[in-house]
C-alpha cells in the first residue's frame, strides 16, 4: 500500500527517504503532513530546545531559590514548584 519516498529537507536541502513502514506509522497516528525535516535536523531542532537557558530566582511565596526556564520580570511574582503546585491546587 505504502511505497518509500524521496523528501528534500526544508533545514539542510539534503534528500532522505520516507520509508513505507514510516508513512504506516504516520497513518495509523493519524498524521497528515509528511515529515519536512531529515532525522539530523529533526534530533538537532528537538536538542536546541531541550538545552534551554534556564534562570535562578527567589521564590515570592516561601523564599527559596528557584530555577525557571524564563527571565523572572519584577511586575510578575515567581514560584519554586513546590508553590506553584500549592497556587494551582487552590
């Protein structure tokens, strides 16, 4: 039912193959849109965003560093997650 296809990367512009057994996958998952990135680029865009700069803060509730995966503001208040889970829980 499935036959390989060529795709050309929208990253690097080198061709790679779209395996049968990858568009049956893709099928049963209920994707529609073929893959736009080869496996290279797909690992490194997936790595840049897991090495995400992270910042240290004070927390406004118990007073504890915290680490966080964004700037800290001064107009917004931040928590460790210990006390963010107690702000949601209520």
């Amino acid at each position: 039912m499935y036959t390989d296809k060529t795709l050309v990367c929208k990253d690097c512009g080198n061709e790679f193959v779209f395996t049968a057994g990858e568009q049956e996958f893709y099928a049963e998952k209920g994707f529609t849109n073929e893959p736009q990135r080869c496996k290279q680029c797909r690992d490194a865009k997936k790595n840049a965003s897991r090495n995400r700069e992270m910042f240290t803060a004070v927390c406004a509730s118990c007073g504890k560093e915290a680490v966080i995966p964004f700037k800290p503001r001064d107009d917004r208040p931040v928590y460790c997650s210990e006390c963010f889970a107690k702000q949601k829980g209520e």
